[in-house]
C-alpha cells in the first residue's frame, strides 16, 4: 500500500491507496514546530479503522510547499513505518514538460494538481484550488505546464477583512440569498462568495483568450464545491486531485 502525503500551508493530508484510487484520508493542521512529531496515534486509528497494519504500508510518496515542515514529517513517517520514501520536488521525473522561467520557484503541489488534472480531461486545462492562496494553473493543448496565476485564497480574504475592520464579524462563508447584502453579514458573504465567483470567471475567460481556444477546468479544495455550483466554467470537482497526483507522481518514479 501507499501513503500519498500532502504537506500544504493550512493542513497536511494523507491519503490511503491500495490500487487505484484514495480508499480514505487522513488530515491535521500544518502548525507543527521544527522539531514536533505527526500525531502517530491519530494515524494509527486511521490506518485501523481501514484494517491497515503498519507492515502493510510499503511506499510513501511526499509533497511539500512548508520547507521546514519536510524534514519534520519525513522524519516522522520514517520512524513510524518500515517504508520507502519519496519526497517529490521539480526534480523528480514528473511526465510534464514545465515551461516557466524558474520550474523550482513554482509549489509542487500547483504542477502535481495539473497532472492530475490530465489524467481526468483533455488539455488545454485549468486548475483551480481553493487553497490557503486560490491559484489556477494552465497545461495548454501540447499538455505542457505553461504557468498560471496567484490569489488571495477566500478563508485568507474573510480572516484579513475581519482582523483589520473592527465592526466586522466573522462569517460563515457561504453564499447569500441575494447580490445585494441587507445587513453586515449578507454583505460580506456576497463580497467574498461572489466576488471570488466573479473572480473565476474572470480568470477562466482571461486564460482561454489567451489560449486562443476554451480550456476544460478542474477544481478542488476547500470552496470548490460550493464555487462550481454557480460557475459557468467549472466543468468537474476533485476533492483529492492532490493526492492522487501524488500516487501518479510515484507510479513514475517507481
């Protein structure tokens, strides 16, 4: 078995595979200290309420965008199971063409969501994750990684907006009945929700005029679902597009 792990700036994920696709997945907040240890516990239930064993994971493959969490849970994960590790970065063989001025300065987990991306639709393509930042990437109809673009993610917007504005409360982010807010609350969701909607479309209608030609667009992340049901231009959402690049990633390198 395989243990794809996903080392984000909000949470680390971990995701189980024993054959194609994710049977469950694991997660914990990414503000462990330098030297702290993976709650092994946590992840010993996980495993057994899988009925997983220790012994039976044999591979674990790793992506980091939080340089000094990678040694820390690496380190973990070598003293919890007797497995092979492989730390995924630009160098890895990736089975992507990555066409940037600087392929190291892009996080790894922007050209893994675009390979796992390929493997669902037909280039030319978008991602768009809903993460700590929302970013989109773009793999053009060559199926190359040609670059893409950086935003505030919406959960990073709303705790700025409120931490900076002192009569405005946190708010659950979701959509509002109507565009136009009533009061406080219904304001700030219609900012944030539909102004990332907006955003979205924006971006998508951007990318494929450059392109010269209309993208498919794959989701995922924390909002995505809630995005893609009043986006004209998302087609599909993946929750563990991530992880399962990660698992594709380690397919060609093992």
């Amino acid at each position: 078995m395989l243990l794809a792990v996903d080392i984000g700036n909000t949470s680390i994920k971990i995701g189980l595979y024993n054959g194609s696709n994710s049977s469950s997945t694991w997660r914990t907040e990414s503000n462990l200290s330098d030297n702290a240890d993976l709650d092994f516990l946590s992840i010993q239930s996980w495993l057994s309420n899988n009925n997983v064993k220790l012994d039976d994971i044999e591979n674990i493959a790793l992506a980091s965008v939080v340089p000094h969490l990678t040694g820390t849970v690496s380190k973990s994960l070598k003293d919890y199971f007797n497995a092979d590790l492989l730390i995924i970065d630009s160098k890895s063989t990736l089975g992507i063409n990555i066409k940037v001025d600087n392929p190291a300065e892009v996080g790894i987990d922007r050209i893994i969501n675009a390979i796992s991306a390929t493997q669902i639709l037909s280039t030319p393509l978008i991602v768009i994750d809903f993460g700590t930042a929302t970013t989109f990437d773009v793999v053009d109809k060559k199926g190359d990684y040609i670059g893409g673009t950086i935003a505030p993610g919406i959960d990073l917007s709303s705790r700025v907006l409120t931490s900076n504005a002192a009569k405005l409360p946190q708010i659950s982010l979701e959509f509002p009945s109507k565009w136009i807010g009533k009061n406080t609350i219904e304001s700030m969701q219609s900012g944030l929700m539909n102004g990332y909607l907006g955003l979205v479309e924006g971006m998508v209608n951007g990318i494929n005029e450059e392109l010269g030609q209309s993208a498919n667009v794959v989701a995922t992340g924390g909002l995505a679902t809630s995005i893609a049901q009043k986006s004209n231009s998302i087609e599909i959402v993946v929750p563990h597009l991530t992880l399962d690049g990660i698992k594709r990633i380690w397919e060609l390198n093992s």
